[in-house]
C-alpha cells in the first residue's frame, strides 16, 4: 500500500496551490466565455472581414500548443516586451497565466457555442430580419440565448479541460498545484513519496471536476430546449 504521509505532510502547500489554481480556474472561465461569445459573433456575422478575423482566430489558436501560448505571454508579452500587470510579479505572470488561458479555452467554447446556434431553426433569424431586428439585436435576444441552453453540457466538458490545463500554468511562471508540487518534489529533504504525492494531487483534481460535470449535468437536463 502506498504511504500518504508525504502528501499530508506538505498538504499545507498542496492546499495553497489549489487556491492558486481555483483561482486561475475561475477568472479564466469568466474571460474565457466572454472571448468565445464574441468570437462566435463574428464567426457567424454577414460581414466578411469580421467572419474571416473570428475563423483565423479559432483556427490559429486551437491548433497552437497551450504551453506555447503561455510562454509567449510570458516570456514574450511580460518580459521582452515588459508588458506588466503590476510591479508585483506573482501577480503579473497570474494576470498574464489569465490571459492566456482565456484566450486558449476562448476558441473551443466559441467552437462550442457555434455548434449550438448551428442547431437552431434557420426560419427563426428570418423572423426576425422579418420584424425588422438587426443582426445584433437578433444574436442577442434570439440566437445566443437559446444556444447556450443547447451546449450546456458541452460547455462543461469545455470548462473542466479548462480546469486541467491549469496546470500548464507553470510555464508562465504562475504557483498553481503542478508547479507547488514539482517544488515540494525538488526540497533536498524530500526523499520518497512521488507516486503518492501524485495520486494525491490527483484527487484533488477530481474533487474540483466531477462535482463540476455533476453540475452541468443537472443544469443540461434542467435546461433541456424541446424541439
């Protein structure tokens, strides 16, 4: 059996780094749904310009490794360019871990949010150019409010893979729970103990996700559209 006293005996770090990463984690969702609504706008705009910059958006970035992405904000933005949130850095390299993340998980739930005004009526936008509703006021109280409805539950699958790729955080030098537990593993006074200390972390990483997929579960069918 294996001995989980490295893990509880560090677990007031562990716990700081899952503050950290709660933390990452919420901002990042906030954004991230914000970049992906409006990306989502000009994706399905009659404008070509704004079609064209919302498609080379999602094409770029989903097809970018998210650790390039956060090195660039990084090492690029933050420290060529001295691109700085504040001149405290663990809050810097958090608000720039924000931006990238955001800008990441944006794509796939613009992605994500495509596919559900995809499933609505097409007769439904001509009833409303009909009545005399402009393409924005149409996505706004038409489209976008019944395709979130639909891809509530893809929205969630969106938002844990968010949750998980926190922790590639470390490579824009932010403390979430990955790099606090490769730190703990580095101490010259810690000996044995990584596969416990993982299976740990690992836990914790499952006490953060299942309730979340429980949650959008219960929200999908609470939600359910009837067609």
């Amino acid at each position: 059996m294996f001995d989980f006293s490295p893990f509880f005996d560090n677990f007031g770090e562990i716990s700081q780094g899952f503050w950290a990463t709660l933390r990452l984690a919420a901002a990042a969702a906030v954004f991230s749904l914000i970049i992906g609504t409006v990306m989502v706008s000009f994706r399905v705009s009659p404008v070509p310009v704004m079609r064209s910059f919302g498609t080379g958006y999602v094409n770029i970035v989903r097809n970018t490794p998210l650790t390039l992405v956060l090195l660039m904000c990084s090492l690029g933005l933050n420290d060529i360019l001295a691109l700085k949130f504040s001149s405290v850095s663990s809050t810097t390299y958090y608000w720039w871990a924000v931006v990238g993340l955001s800008a990441y998980t944006g794509a796939f739930v613009c992605e994500t949010l495509r596919s559900g005004i995809n499933t609505i009526p097409l007769g439904q936008a001509e009833a409303a150019r009909s009545i005399g509703l402009t393409f924005s006021q149409s996505l706004r109280m038409i489209i976008l409010p019944q395709a979130f409805r639909s891809i509530i539950a893809p929205m969630g699958s969106v938002l844990i893979a968010m949750i998980k790729n926190t922790t590639v955080a470390a490579a824009a030098s932010y403390g979430e729970v990955a790099l606090v537990t490769k730190t703990i593993i580095d101490k010259p006074t810690f000996s044995d103990g990584v596969i416990p200390l993982f299976l740990g972390v690992a836990i914790g990483f499952l006490i953060l996700t299942l309730p979340t997929g429980y949650f959008f579960g219960w929200l999908a069918k609470r939600m359910a559209v009837a067609r």
